[in-house]
C-alpha cells in the first residue's frame, strides 16, 4: 500500500505483475471510498490494506468501477459480498453485466480459454441490482463532505467513467488518460501511453476526453496502471499526439490482410519502445519489451478490431 497525500491511498491488485494494476481507496471520517477492485484475487490485498488503516470492510460505503474491464472490475462482486454497506457505482452500459456476469465471461473464455480465463480472474460473482447505482454524466457522490464528480468518458470504453475528487481536483481516470509503469520514472517524469484494448477503442472520443481532463487542470492524476502521475499537461499533449499515431499506424498497417494484426504489433512495439529510450529509459531492450508488451499485444488487438468495425 502507498500512502498520499489527502487521506488517498493506492494497493497493488498483484494483477499479472507488480505495480501493475491498482486499487485506490479515500477515507474520511473513517469510512472507505474505493475505486476500482482488481480480480476476485486482489480482495485479500483490499482487506489487508484496510487492517493496516485500523479499518475493516464494514466501513467501506462507495465501490466504483471506472469500467467494467476485469483487471478493473472482476473482484466487484466478491468485494460487494464481503462490504455489506457499500454500493456500488458504475457507468449505465457496465451495470446489466454486473448483474449477470454471464456475457462478460464468456466473452473472457472466447480470448483466453477456460484454464487461463480461471487462472487470471477466478470467477465473476453476481450483484444484486438493489446495490448498485449507475453514475451518469454530473452525477456527484457527497462522502462525507468530501464531493465526487463523475465524468462520462468514452474512448477507451464505452462504460467508461472518470471520477474528480472536488477537493483536491485530482482525478482518477481509470484508463482513459493512458497507463504509465513506475519502472519507467525518469528525470524528465512519467512516461504513459494510450491504452487501445479491444473492443470499444475509439480515437476521437477518447481524444476529446483526453482534451476534457486537460481544460481542467488536474493537479494530478491517479491512473489504475499505475497510480499517480503529475505534470499532466506535458503527458496529456503526448498523449494526444499518440492516440494519432496509434490510428496512423492502424491506416498504415490495413494493407496487409490476414497479416495485418502483426504487422500492427511490430509498429506498435517500436513506436513504444523508441518513445520509451527518448524519455531516458536506460533498461535494455529486452526489459522495455518485457514490460510493456502484454499492452502491445492488446492494443494492436484493439486498434485491428476498430479498423474493421470502422471499415
Ligand atoms: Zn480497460
């Protein structure tokens, strides 16, 4: 657990790797604000943070989903069992799936097979209805005074929100303002990068949403992969430029036919990878790829899927 400032406070999941997907939780007036849950195998790690605080799940009120990606939202369901005070919050388009998991997993089987699907995510657990709450666009959660503004953006999801702490006029931005691995802090900052998975990835929105978080100035930003990130100007026009490039690279690789997804991945990967040794990586090639390629191989997937619901 990692403590910041403003009673914030981030557990790793222990998704795939270390830091690599995050939980956020706020507390006040000893109650728990989480966003984000990780898999049904990250609740061990929420609860041992929470005993760490002198707190216990009894005290969380507000689960809120960014979106309903399993490395964001597959421990939902475990985690609403086991806080019988909380409600849980999510986009209008995430809740049905929530409800009745049955679609989520076997869209989760067809991409990964049984074994790995249950290696990676467990099982998804259903919620009841009654305790959930879909967050439009304005809606704003008053906890405890402390008043959270939801956000709808689209882009990288559909069921896409993003969730600004009114005080502090941070923001939690799921994945829609990219992913950046603490591995790769340099003198010259963070480096982050558009996140492009499959199936909803569409460039203009999330452009336009990127533009959004930027006219607001947020001091910082707390991203799921991973936590906080400042000087979010600077990023945001990277990232801007990128969710380009992305679509330039996707343009490029068209031609290729049954080729084309691979020839994504490898313009994917350099692209990444030389913006990676530009920020001032100084870890080998081998530990860049290592560490950004499991986003490569999904974002291709990504960008291939949108080049032909677009075409
Ligand atoms: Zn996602």
């Amino acid at each position: 657990m990692t403590s910041f400032s403003n009673n914030i406070f981030s557990v790793d999941t222990g998704y795939t790797r270390e830091k690599f997907a995050a939980v956020h939780l706020v507390i006040e007036n000893d109650k728990v604000l989480i966003i984000d849950t990780g898999t049904v195998f990250s609740v061990k790690n929420i609860q041992n943070a929470l005993e760490r605080l002198g707190l216990s799940f009894l005290r969380v009120e507000w689960i809120i989903l960014t979106h309903i990606h399993l490395d964001h939202a597959g421990g939902a369901g475990q985690l609403m069992k086991n806080c019988p005070n909380a409600t849980l919050g999510v986009h209008k388009k995430g809740k049905r799936h929530l409800v009745d998991p049955t679609r989520l997993w076997t869209s989760v089987l067809s991409v990964y097979g049984e074994a790995k699907a249950k290696k990676l995510y467990g099982e998804l657990i259903a919620i009841e209805e009654s305790r959930i709450e879909v967050l439009n666009e304005g809606v704003e959660i008053n906890f405890h005074g402390r008043v959270f503004e939801i956000w709808d953006t689209p882009g990288h999801a559909k069921h896409h929100i993003l969730i600004r702490d009114t005080k502090t006029k941070a923001m939690f931005s799921g994945d829609t303002f990219g992913v950046s691995y603490r591995e790769f802090d340099t003198e010259q900052g963070c480096f982050c990068f558009i996140s492009s998975t499959p199936t909803q990835f569409e460039p203009f929105d999330l452009s336009k949403s990127i533009r959004r978080i930027l006219a607001a100035s947020p001091p910082e930003i707390y991203l799921t992969h991973y936590s906080k990130v400042g000087h979010i100007q600077k990023i945001g026009q990277e990232l801007l430029l990128q969710v380009d490039e992305y679509v330039q690279i996707a343009n490029e690789s068209k031609e290729y036919g049954a080729q084309t997804l691979k020839v994504i991945q490898e313009k994917m990967l350099a692209l990444l990878m030389n913006k990676a040794i530009d920020h001032g990586y100084t870890g080998s090639k081998k530990r860049i790829t290592e560490l950004i390629w499991l986003d490569v191989t999904l974002n291709s997937a990504g960008l291939a899927n949108w080049l032909n619901a677009s075409s």
